[in-house]
C-alpha cells in the first residue's frame, strides 16, 4: 500500500513540474526564440547568462539591469522556484 501511495505522489509531482518551453513562450516576444536577442534593444543577451540568479532578483525586485527592473519584476512575479528552475534549464538547452 505504501509502494502505491508513494507511486501516486511521484506521479503527481511529475504532472505538476513546470514546463521551460511553455513558460519561455512569453519571454520570446523580446528575447528571441533562441534567446539571441537584447530586449528592447536594452538588455544583454540571457543566453548564457545566469538565469537562476537573475529571475529570482528581478521577482524579488533587487535587480534593475539595463532599466529592466520594473518590467521584468512584472514578467516573473508569478513564476514559482520551480518555473524559474524550469525556464532557465530551457533557455540553458537553446
């Protein structure tokens, strides 16, 4: 019964991990769809960059590169760790 149980829960886990390619969707519009692009003609380059780092400082509004603070605060607020986790493993793949 605990075999079962604990199959349930992994199961679930997994059909609730965040999906990169989805969650990037929205970021492409000014990064690219490989992220080759400086948004807005401002920012640097994210691919290659630390992505982990830079998302979680602009949800918790301590970074502002190139302006983009405020924007950018606005794009991720919602993202959970896991999203954060899950769209910079994307970006990484591109």
């Amino acid at each position: 019964m605990k075999k079962i149980a604990l199959t349930l829960l992994v199961a679930s886990v997994g059909l609730m991990a965040a999906d990169g390619a989805a969650l990037y969707k929205k970021c492409a519009a000014c990064h690219g769809a490989h992220a080759e692009k400086k948004a807005l003609g401002k920012s640097a380059v994210i691919k290659g960059t630390d992505i982990v780092a830079d998302l979680a400082a602009y949800k918790a509004g301590t970074l502002n590169k190139h302006g983009m603070g405020a924007l950018m605060k606005g794009q991720v607020a919602s993202y959970s760790d896991a999203d954060i986790a899950a769209v910079a493993t994307y970006i990484k793949g591109l």
